[in-house]
C-alpha cells in the first residue's frame, strides 16, 4: 500500500518507519526543511533506540522517502496518518487541534484517489467528526474516510512496541475505512495481534482513558510510597505483592518523582476538560494531575531534608534528566522542577544525561553539565539518581563516596539495595522505604 505520515515526530517518524519495514510504500511529509534535511542525512529529531538504523534501511531498500511537500507526498496514498503535534492549549488546558486541522485539509484538497484520512495524534472525543466535516466542506467531490488509530508507543521501546503491539485500535464508520486499515495492518496478522474495530469516538476516548488509568496507576503507588515511609513498609515489596494480583499486574507500580513525558500529562489535562465540557466530574483523574504536579517539586524538597534542610552554597549532583531512561524527552520531566527547588533554595546543580542534555540546556539555566557519572560527583555535597539510565545501575559506590564532599545519596528510582550502598560508605535515601 501508500501511505503517507503527515508529521515526522516522534510517533510519525516511528510509525512511517516500521510500516516501511512492514513493506508497505511510505511517504513521510513534514513543513520543517531542516528537519527532513537532518532525516535524509540519518540524523534522527529524536532520540530512540534502533530508530536511525530502522530508517536507514528502509531508505536504502526504497521504502520510505521523505518531502516538505505535502501535495507531493500524498499523491496516490491509500492513507494519510496524521501525526502532528496536539499541546495543551494555552490559558485552558484543551488539546491545540489547529495542526490537525490545518493537515486535514491540506491533505484534502491533496489526494488524488479514494483514501481515508486517520488520526494517530492524540485527540479528543470527537475530532475525527470535525476533520469529516472540514473534508466535506473543501473536497466534497473526493472519496475520503476519517478513521482513529491511537498509538500506544512507550518512549524507548516504540519499535518493539509498534510491531508486536497489545491491540491495534482503529475506529471507523463505514465499510470502506474499516477495508483500507485492516490492509494497513495486514503485516501484523502474522504476530497474531489483536485488531479491534470500534466506533470511533470510542477508539479516540480509548486513548486518553488509557493513559489517564496508567497515570493513575503511577501517582497510587507513589502515594503509597509516602505512607510506606512512614509506616515502615517497603513500597518496592507492597508493589510487588499488589503486582502479582493478575487483576492489576505488575506494569506502571515502580514509585518515583513522578511521571512526565509527552503523554500522561497533557492527555490527562486534556481529558479533564473533555468531561468538563461535557459536564462530568473526573475526581480521580483531577487528583492524580494534582499529586503528580506537587510530588514533583517536593521531590526537590526530599533532597534538601536528605543534606540537613540547608543547601545554600552547597552543590547537588543530578544523575539522569530525561523523564525517563532510553529517550532524550525532557517534557514535563520531574528533573525540571527538583532542579527549581533545589535552586531556589540556594543550591549549585550540576547535572548528567547520556542523552538529553542539549534538549536540558532549553529548560534549565544555571546548571553545569558535565560528561560522566563520575564528573557528577566530584566535590558535590549530595548525588541525586532521577533518571534510571541502565548506565547508572552499577555505579562503583566505593569511588563515588570517595569523590563526594559529603557521602549522601538520594536514589528517587529505587536503583541500589541500601545495604550495599551503606556498605559503600553513603548515606542512603530511597523512596518508599523507612529512611
């Protein structure tokens, strides 16, 4: 088939190519002519294992192409994706759907057979309805559907992710769209991966309920983490044993900083304000935004109380800054407001990232950034693991309490048993853990 990836970010360039992979003929459009310069010179926009390799091949295969021309890039498409940017909006919080709009009916006016148009941006309830009504309005003469297909991409593992999927779900309204995308995912019949068909303002609500749930999930066990501390539990057994309850599973109950990322946040506050618009209160879901948002910021807090509440002058090393390990993603990382707190209470930061550090620099000011672990904590009066980083999981503890000014530290992932970090010569705060 042709299909057409409108956007080459991180869920259109992953999707473009592994349907390339699959076969299929692909044609990925997007408006930045640096960017795409930078893709056809194999310099990915992102960060993600196995991807510069991924479109390499596919590109040498013929497979994948890629243009700044959209009436190019759609010509004789089956489908067009639309993978484009959906932000909180400005000032109240509803997702931004003016980029999806605008590549509706750019693509609308564009193609140049019978296709359908799906979203793979995360939208709310009823988009697809609007982007039918603006394909009627400027190519009424065209056969064109409107379908819903939401990724379920995991940042660091969205290859893996995209071929050997949970489900596929794809909301359609008709014979014709429900034709073209079971051809669309032919390939991974083979992988015996479920594709289930729903209306589709149920595919779009699956999305944000989704990610709202696994939200949930995230900022329970890491209320449960506080109480542990102070109930003298250990919230890394309590997970477990709740984990092995096959009615709740084990994935999303590892307690940290928080969650961050370009999902959990912006859909949760997206869909708030859906249920808002419509009327219906969403306690649980306002109170997971809440929590996450404060834990953040009292994380920072957590750090201050480990070195003896004062902190002024005194220098705190960050391990790791992206919201999570295997990505360069600094979205609404928790690293962002510890670093805050720790600066506003006086502290020098100095940080390291294996990946992230140039996306770091957009959002931090004042921070040095160093090359190494190691460098992180020469003379620093504190370490501070955010990021679990595979690289940061077999530390040599003994060399690092000798680099410290002061043998503290701060493990917010859980990484290191505290008794071998005793037995370094640290002083060890977890989370979730009698401290």
């Amino acid at each position: 088939m042709r299909i057409t990836m409108i956007g080459t970010g991180y869920v259109g360039l992953v999707s473009g190519a592994c349907f390339a992979d699959f076969g299929h003929d692909v044609c990925c459009v997007d408006l930045d002519k640096s960017k795409i310069d930078k893709i056809e010179s194999g310099i990915m926009p992102i960060y993600e294992p196995g991807l510069a390799e991924l479109v390499a091949n596919n590109v040498r295969a013929g497979r994948i192409t890629f243009t700044t021309d959209v009436v190019e890039g759609v010509k004789d498409a089956d489908a067009v994706f639309i993978a484009v940017g959906t932000p909180s909006r400005r000032g109240d919080g509803h997702a931004d759907l003016s980029y999806v709009y605008a590549a509706a009916k750019d693509v609308a006016l564009a193609v140049t057979k019978p296709c359908v148009i799906v979203t793979k941006s995360t939208v709310p309830v009823g988009t697809g309805d609007e982007i039918e009504r603006i394909v009627a309005e400027v190519a009424p003469e065209k056969a064109i559907w409107v379908a819903s297909n939401p990724e379920f991409l995991r940042e660091g593992a969205a290859i893996e992710d995209f071929k050997r999927p949970d489900r596929i779900v794809v909301g359609c309204e008709g014979p014709e769209a429900t034709k073209l995308m079971q051809d669309v995912y032919r390939p991974l019949s083979l992988n015996k991966a479920p594709l289930m068909i729903t209306a589709r303002r149920s595919a779009e609500m699956i999305k944000y309920a989704a990610n709202a749930f696994l939200a949930t999930k995230i900022t329970f066990i890491n209320e449960v983490a506080d109480l542990c501390e102070k109930a003298g539990a250990d919230v890394q057994e309590v997970a477990r044993g709740i984990g092995l309850d096959g009615r709740i599973g084990s994935k999303f109950l590892h307690a940290g900083p928080g969650y961050g990322g370009s999902c959990f946040p912006k859909d949760t506050l997206a869909l708030l304000k859906t249920a808002e618009d419509n009327e219906v209160p969403l306690r649980i879901v306002e109170a997971v935004v809440t929590v996450n948002d404060n834990r953040k910021r009292a994380m920072g807090r957590k750090v201050i109380h480990a070195m003896g509440g004062e902190v002024r002058g005194k220098t705190v090393g960050l391990l790791g800054l992206a919201f999570k390990p295997n990505t360069d993603d600094m979205r609404d990382a928790p690293s962002i407001a510890i670093v805050q707190a720790l600066q506003d209470a006086g502290a020098k930061v100095r940080a390291y990232d294996p990946e992230s550090v140039e996306q770091a620099k957009a959002v931090m000011s004042n921070v040095e950034f160093v090359t190494n672990p190691y460098a992180v904590a020469e003379g620093a009066d504190a370490l501070v693991l955010v990021t679990e980083w595979d690289a940061f999981r077999a530390l040599d503890l003994k060399r690092i309490a000798g680099m410290l000014n002061a043998p503290i530290l701060v493990d917010l992932r859980n990484v290191y048993p505290p008794a071998d970090v005793a037995a370094a010569g640290l002083q060890y705060t977890g989370i979730g853990r009698a401290q």
